[in-house]
C-alpha cells in the first residue's frame, strides 16, 4: 500500500485519483503519521464495505481492551471480584 502526504491530496486531487484508481488503495499521511485510507470503490458495494470497516475497528477495539485488561491484571478476577466490582460500580452510579 502506498502512503501519499496529506498536501497531495489537497494540492493534486486528479493527479491522487489516477493513483488512487492504479493503487486501489492509498494511505494519507499527516506529519508522516497515517491519518486516513482511501480505497478505490469503483463498482464496489458501498454499504458493504462500511459495515465491515465498522465491523473491523469493533474487533480493533475489543482487542486493545483485552490486551489492557491482561496488563493490568484484570484477567485474572475471579467470578465473585466481578461480582462484587459490578455491585459497587452500579452502587456509586445510583449516588
């Protein structure tokens, strides 16, 4: 996948779609750090590749939250700490 500058974008915007269309897909960068993907969607369901982008960050995000959860020990919680966190969490809620 190529990785384009953001000014690229904003400063060639044909010369980007003819690379983009030969590429498929495009990485934009801002201060050389990935900002944005763009894919090519000609003849392509639109719908369909929204929901799995959703789909896909949804597992991106659960994933960071278990890999935090066994950095900090959480994995380790018995049913009954669960429990208990759980109770006290809805307790302070209802204050």
């Amino acid at each position: 996948m190529r990785f384009i500058p953001y000014r690229e974008l904003r400063n060639e915007p044909s010369a980007l779609r003819k690379k983009l269309v030969r590429e498929g897909a495009l990485i934009v960068t801002v201060d050389n750090k990935p900002f944005a993907v763009m894919i090519n969607l000609v003849d392509e369901n639109v719908e369909a590749i929204m929901l799995m982008v959703s789909r896909l960050r949804a597992q991106m995000a659960a994933r960071s939250i278990r890999s935090q959860a066994r950095r900090e020990g959480l994995n380790k919680m018995t049913l009954k700490d669960i429990n208990a966190l759980i109770k006290k969490t809805r307790a302070e809620r209802k204050r």
